[in-house]
C-alpha cells in the first residue's frame, strides 16, 4: 500500500470575505473527490480570504500510477481560473509492513531512490 499526499496553497483571486475564498475552494474539493477519487481538505489558513491551504491523499498499490494522477491533479489546479497554484510538494508514503524482514531482502536503495525522485521532487512551484 502507497499513500500519495499533496499539500498545496491556492491563492484565491477576486476574494473579498472568507464566503468568497470557501466558495473556490469547495469547488476544487468537489472537483477532485469527483474526478479522482481523493480525499481534500482545507488544512490551514482559514482565516485568510486570499489563500487556502490545503492537502490531498490518494491510496493505491502503484507509485508510478498515483505520480501520474498528481501530475494531473496540479495541471488541473494550474488552469484554475478563480485561483492560483502556490507552493506545493508531494510525499508519497510506504505502508511499513511492506518492508523487507531481513537484510538479505532489502531492496535496492539506489533503484528506490531514482524512483522516488522522478515522482517527489522538491517542493513544486507553477
């Protein structure tokens, strides 16, 4: 089992009050409970009607698979027109009873490392 999370800011234009900012954001909440099955929510800055912090999960079995749907969910969070992508980073999260027993099963560090960074970079900017 992978857990893949996503913490992102949306810097919500136009806003005037916090009813404008949740507006936007449960919007973009829906969208990607909706079309990708994630779990999203607002996770800091709530007293701020300009920015929205927030975070994203995804389980599956594939790393290379949930890379793939981060990588759509940010395109899709780019071409927002009520807000704009802000700092954001990605973690994806290895279930510990998947981890090798023994010393002779441990996998190899340099292949897991290379695969993680083509899917976890540093912190992502737009």
């Amino acid at each position: 089992m992978i857990v893949a999370l996503f913490q992102f800011e949306l810097l919500v234009r136009g806003s005037e009050s916090l009813k404008d900012k949740r507006r936007v954001v449960k919007s973009v909440k829906d969208r990607l409970h909706r079309e990708h099955l994630a779990a999203v929510a607002e996770v800091g800055r709530l007293d701020s009607h300009t920015v929205a912090q927030m975070a994203l999960a995804l389980v599956g079995t594939d790393g290379r698979h949930l890379g793939e749907v981060l990588d759509a969910i940010t395109n899709k969070l780019r071409a927002l027109l009520d807000a704009e992508l802000g700092a954001c980073s990605r973690r994806f999260i290895r279930d510990v009873d998947d981890l090798p027993d023994s010393p002779d099963d441990t996998p190899d560090r340099d292949a897991l490392a290379a695969e993680m960074l083509r899917h976890f970079d540093a912190p992502e900017r737009p």
